[in-house]
C-alpha cells in the first residue's frame, strides 16, 4: 500500500462512520422498544412519561435527534448513558482497554498455536498423521468461540476448579495503575505480580476467544506453505541441497505468510465480535459485555457510542491489515 | 577417468507408466553433453532424477546415477545434500519463477554461499558482488539490493546462472534455460554458459529442444524419444551421419540459414506413430519387472 492509497483509506474513513451512524440510529427508533419504557416504574402518568421522554430530547422528530446528536458527537460528546447514568465517552474509555487486552492476548494465543498447528501439519504432509493435524484443527474450527467458553468454564472452573470464572481481577488486588490497560501497564511497569492476576483471570475467556481463530491461522497459514512449496523456487531450493525444514521456514514461510495475513487478519473482527458473548459468560468488564446491558435496556446513548467504537476498531483492524501485507511483500511496495 | 555423471539403465515410473525406459548416458569431465528429443521425452525428468526432485508418486524402479563415482541413489540422504548446489547445480528453464519473491536477490546468492562453503555475512557479499560482475550484471551493488520482480527476465536468468557456477559445480543441469527468455537474449545467455562453464571447469548436461544450439556448443549429444535413447555419440557424428530415422527427421525439421524454407518437413507423423507404439508396447511389460 503506497502512500496515496494509504490516504485514499484515511479520507474514506469518516464517510464510513456517518454510514455507521446513520444506520445505527435509524435501527434503534424504528425497531418497537425504547429506554423510557425500560425505565418507569410501573403506574406511572402519561405526563411523567413525556417529561422523561423530553428530557432524553426523545419526542423530537428523528432528523432532529439525529442531528443534535451528531454535532454533539462531532465536539467529542457522546451523550449520557440512561440506564448507568454516566457519561457514554467516559464508559468506553474506562472499558475498551479491558476488551482490547483481552482481544490482543486472544490473537496472539492463536497466531501461536496456529502457526505451530500450520507448521507440524505441513511438516507431515503426505503422511497418515497429516490427518491427525487436519482434523483437530477441524474440530476447533467446528465450535464457535462461546461454546468453548462454556466448555472451559465447565471444565476448569467447576470440574477441576484451576482458574477463576468470572471478573478482570479480584476485587481485594490494589491496582494503584493509571491508565486502563491494567495488564499492558502492569508488565511494562514490571508489577507482575499484578500482570499474573490478571492473566489468571484472562487465560479462560482468551482461550475460548483464540481456539477457532487458531484453526483458522493454522488451516489459512497450511494451505498457503503446502501452495507455495510446490512453487518453482521451493522445488529448486531442494537441488540445491538445503533440507526440506529449512526450506520451509526460510523460503516457504515468508511467502505463505502474505496471503495469512491478509485472509486471516481480517477476521480478527470475527473474533472481536465474539468477545461481546464471551465476555459476558465470563463476566469480564469489556465493552462488549456492556454492549449486551446496553441493548437489553434500549440505552440508545450507549448503543450508538459502543456500534461506532467497534466501528472504529474494524476500521483500524483493516489498515493495519493492509499496511502488514505490504510489509511482508515487496511486491506492493513497489507497484 | 571417472565419469562427472555416470547414468546406467535408469527406469523410473510414473504410476504404472515407464517415463524412462532404461536411459544410459554419461558426462565426462568438462565436457557439454547435448539431451534432445521432441516434448514429453523423458530429458527433465532425467535431469529432475539426478537433482533428488522427482515428483512424489514417481519412483526410479532400475538403473544408476553415479556421480563421479557415487551413486546418488544409494548415498545417504546429508551427503547427497551437500553435493547438490555445490557440486551439481543447476540452471533453471523458468527464470520467472525460481527465484524467491519476497528476498533480495544478494540474500538469495548469499545464503547459498553461506550454506554451501561457510563463508561469513562480510565475505559471502563479498564474493556475491563479484559474480554478479561474472554474469556481466554492471551494476552489481545495486541488482544486490533489488528484488526479482524489479529486474528483467534475462536479469534473472543471470542471476540464476550465477548461483549454479557459485560453488565451482563439476556438474551443471540446464533444463532448455534460453526456451522462456527472447531470442536476443537466449544468445546472450547461452555465451554466459559457455564462458562460465570454461572458466569453472564445470561439466554441464544441456537440454534442449533446438538443434543448431546443440551443434554450437556441445560436444556430445544423447537423442532421447520416449524414455529411451535412440541415438548418441559425438554431436559431429550425429548430426552428419544420423543413424536413426527419428534422429534424421528431427534434423530435418529444424529451421536452418543455408536451406530454403520450403524444404523445411515436420517429423513424419507415421514414424512418431511407430515409435510411440512401440513405447506402449514397452509400458505392457511390467516397469518393475527389471528391477
Ligand atoms: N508431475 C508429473 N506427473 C505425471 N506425469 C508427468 C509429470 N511430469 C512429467 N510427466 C510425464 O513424464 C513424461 C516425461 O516428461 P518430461 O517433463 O521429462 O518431458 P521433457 O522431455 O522434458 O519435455 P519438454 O520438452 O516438454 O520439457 C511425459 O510423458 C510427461 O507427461
Ligand atoms: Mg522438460
């Protein structure tokens, strides 16, 4: 990606999220349910219902909403939450961090046990073990990231109780950290005591997130090395002596990386997705889990600020994709 | 003397067919040995037997490959491996394809001189640099830094011919290298051979389709015709005097400066026909009958 695409993406960016915002916001109002109805106590008058409705700018005519709305949003001000009464921007910056740590550990979880999936695979091509290989892979690429979360819960946190089922840590733990990225800045501050605790939290709802998406890395990354090892120069590595290993990681993985990355780091959205169920069977404070109460109390504030932040990071998710991909083939860098 | 490579009633299989019938040919020191016969011959698969790159479901069922002396077939697998690309090299037919994508052209020389004669980083570009001067590359610094797709097909033929002269082979493979480059360039590239081939000592095996190439540079030539040998000797001796019919309408079917084009004639269609029936005939015997 040269220079001039990399802009041509960068422009393309906010029509994108006006897109977002408009479908969004026209979904919430037209599909029957809304926060007030959530939120009255039961016998309350018309006249406090239309008060309440007024206050949250609701009884204005949808064009209108959309439009305060949208300035608001363009000055950095995401608007209350009705059902936590707080400030939306405050509510995501205090809880982005936990999902993106939790997304990062997932992903790299996954490149690692994909890659070495990948490599073993190829390593056996040809023979009866290669099947092995193939279908554990098919197994875990056959059970969706929540229901490995409710087998690992099952399994780790009730049969042989080793780890901990719910939370990002435990509560008596004085964090005394500054930012939100409790376990980023926990190791790079080198309190590690603090990074074990969390990750003994994480390892769980990382692993239920990061086992399809191994399969994935592992069948993308296997098809690539078995393609390009029959290329010219693969076959012409070995007359010149250098062992079928060797070839495979010196010549073969370079190339098949290419289109792993490029198939396969797109669906980390997938997995960014499944982060909303799987934070929630493991109570974990992520955005996502709060996605589920935000639309379970029609919290349209909330909504809105959570559809446009996953938004943002699967656009970001996409460039950083494309930026890898030219990284990694010289290619495209020039032309 | 000890033959550079000694081929001896190689048989190879490809399922139930025999692609080579029994091929005897061999290479002596220094010398450019020509392998001819039309498309579907057996000669890159002759070639691909003595590199160790036989495809997966074929198998060698009878025969010898002895390279100075040694029997490839039979030599554990490491000693082979520090034979090929040292001792036997080879140039390729695609220069498009065989070079690695995604490395610099100075790496790909450079781990080869690494890993065959231990050179360090310093000296390997060292000695890169100074072949690439050989393949009459003007520019070496800058051809170092560059990547295949950023250099012409000829280029990279050079490239390769570099790195099959690297480690001074006795024995050089050059399956039809000039078929996929422009006819200016096949001329350049086919001096390289000659020059490099002279200043390193190197034996090499050339396959070719074309008959006036043979008659320039090699000394012997072997006529193969379905997996089998039908004519070989001293190249003068075989183009003058063929002695197989086949030989005679092959040679009659090349193009040539001193012949109207009229004259040209196309093998005659019965003749391949006699001899691919005669092949099929082979086929019924059992390939693994001999071994
Ligand atoms: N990978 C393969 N699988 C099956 N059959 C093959 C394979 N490669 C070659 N063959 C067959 O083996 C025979 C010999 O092929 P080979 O490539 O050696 O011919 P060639 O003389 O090099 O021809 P050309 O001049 O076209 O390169 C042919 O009949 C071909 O169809
Ligand atoms: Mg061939």
């Amino acid at each position: 990606m040269r220079s001039g695409e990399l802009i041509r993406r960068l422009v393309l960016v906010p029509p994108t999220l006006f897109g977002v915002a408009v479908i969004v916001f026209v979904l919430l109002r037209v599909v029957p349910g809304d926060p007030i109805a959530m939120m009255i106590p039961p016998g309350a008058s018309e006249a406090d219902i239309g008060r309440l409705r007024a206050l949250y700018g609701l009884d204005q005519p949808i064009l209108q909403q959309f439009a305060t709305w949208l300035g608001q949003v363009a000055s950095g001000d995401f608007g209350r939450s009705i059902s936590v009464r707080q400030n939306v921007l405050e509510l995501l910056l205090a809880r982005l961090p936990a999902t993106i740590e939790l997304a990062l550990l997932a992903t790299m979880t996954a490149v690692v046990i994909g890659v070495v999936a990948a490599l073993v695979g190829i390593l056996l091509r040809g023979r009866r073990a290669e099947w092995v290989v193939d279908g554990g892979i098919g197994v875990l690429l056959a059970i969706p990231d929540f229901l490995w979360a409710l087998i690992l819960l099952l399994l780790f946190g009730v049969l042989i109780p080793l780890l901990p089922i719910s939370g990002r840590i435990d509560p008596e733990i004085d964090l005394n950290l500054r930012s939100n990225f409790f376990l980023i800045e926990s190791i790079l501050t080198g309190h590690f005591d603090i990074a074990f605790a969390l990750l003994h939290h994480m390892i769980l709802p990382a692993l239920a997130l990061a086992l399809p998406f191994a399969a994935l890395v592992a069948r993308l990354l296997k098809a690539s090395l078995a393609e390009s090892e029959d290329q010219d120069y693969a076959q012409i590595a070995r007359a010149r002596g250098y062992s079928r290993p060797n070839i495979l990681l010196h010549e073969v993985f370079p190339n098949a990386l290419i289109p792993t990355v490029a198939l396969g780091g797109v669906q980390v959205t997938l997995l960014l997705g499944g982060t909303v169920l799987v934070e929630r069977i493991f109570s974990y404070e992520g955005i996502g889990n709060m996605a589920i109460d935000a639309v379970i109390n029609r919290d349209f504030p909330l909504i809105q600020g959570l559809v446009l932040t996953f938004a943002v990071l699967f656009i970001a998710l996409n460039l950083l994709v494309d930026l890898m991909v030219t990284m990694l083939d010289p290619r495209l860098r020039h032309g | 003397m000890t033959a550079t490579l000694a081929v001896e009633g190689l048989k190879v299989a490809i399922g139930a067919a025999n692609v080579l019938r029994g091929v005897s040919l061999d290479v002596q020191p220094g010398e450019v040995r020509g392998l001819v016969g039309e498309s579907g011959a057996g000669k890159s698969m002759l070639g691909r037997a003595v590199l160790g790159l036989l495809p997966a479901n074929t198998s060698v069922t009878a025969g010898r490959i002895a390279f100075e002396g040694r029997d490839l077939l039979a030599m554990a697998e490491a000693e082979r491996r520090s034979l090929l690309g040292r001792r036997i090299a080879l140039i390729p037919q695609d220069p498009m394809t065989s070079l690695n994508p995604v490395k610099r052209i100075g790496r790909q020389i450079g781990n080869l001189l690494r890993h065959h004669l231990g050179l360090s980083k310093r000296a390997a570009l060292a000695r890169t640099t100074e072949l690439l001067a050989e393949v009459a590359i003007h520019d070496p610094q800058r051809v170092l830094a560059l990547y295949p797709h950023e250099i012409s097909g000829g280029m990279r033929q050079r490239v390769l011919i570099a790195m099959a002269f690297a480690c001074d082979p006795a024995l050089v493979i050059a399956d039809e290298p000039t078929t996929a480059l422009d006819v200016t360039v096949q001329r350049q590239v086919l001096q390289l051979v000659e020059r490099l081939r002279l200043r390193h000592g190197s034996a090499v095996l050339f396959v070719t389709h074309d008959l006036g190439v043979v008659a320039k540079i090699c000394r012997s030539m072997t006529v193969l015709h379905a997996g089998r040998v039908l004519e070989e000797g001293e190249t003068t001796n075989v183009l003058v005097r063929p002695r197989h019919a086949y030989t005679r309408a092959l040679l009659a079917a090349t193009p040539r400066a001193d012949r109207p084009a009229e004259a040209l004639r196309p093998v005659p269609p019965d003749l391949i026909d006699q001899l691919w029936s005669e092949a099929y005939r082979l086929d019924q015997v059992p390939a693994v009958g001999a071994a």
